[in-house]
C-alpha cells in the first residue's frame, strides 16, 4: 500500500509540476506575442522614418536645385550690372547719391 501512496503522491506532484510549467509556457507565449506586436510597430515606424527621411532628401535637392538657379540669376544680374555700369561710364552718366547694395 506504501508504493501505492508514494505512485498517488509522486503522481500529485508531477501533475503540480506540468501545471507550473503550462503556465510559464502560456506566459512566454503571450511575451512572444507582446514582442511580435512590438516588433511589428516598431517596422512600421521604421517605415515612416524611410518614408520622411526620403521625402526630406527629395526636399534637400529641390532647394539645392533652386539655390544654384538663384546663383545662376545673381551672375546673369551681375553680368547685366556691369555691362550697364560700363555703358554709363562710356557715354558719361554719372549717378550720384545713389548708392549699390553690398552684395555677398
């Protein structure tokens, strides 16, 4: 009867025990599920990110672009400055009290 009792409460105890373990495997499972989740939130920001760092560099071009036109129209304006500057110091013109902007 003794081995009886000893199988019952071995028995007992390996069923507390697969008990315990079912449950700590239910928690990792559910950690994994709160990882996957954040994990895919976190791809997606990742995303965004791409997306407004691309947007941005699509931006720096466009003013990069618009910046060397600007530089082009101050050297055509300068060109024109100096041919009429000229023109006035040949045919004698003088425009005093006028007085030019300092350019960079």
């Amino acid at each position: 009867m003794s081995g009886t009792l000893e199988i019952e409460a071995e028995t007992k105890r390996l069923k507390q025990q697969n008990e315990k373990l079912a449950e700590s495997i239910l928690q990792v499972k559910k950690e994994n599920e709160r990882l996957a989740e954040s994990t895919l939130q976190m791809k997606k920001e990742d995303e965004r990110l791409a997306e407004s760092a691309l947007q941005m560099k699509k931006e720096d071009e466009r003013l990069a672009e618009s910046a060397l036109q600007m530089k082009k129209e101050d050297e055509r304006l300068a060109e024109l400055e100096s041919k009429i500057d000229g023109l006035f110091s040949k045919y004698g013109i003088s425009l005093k009290g006028v007085n030019k902007p300092d350019l960079p």
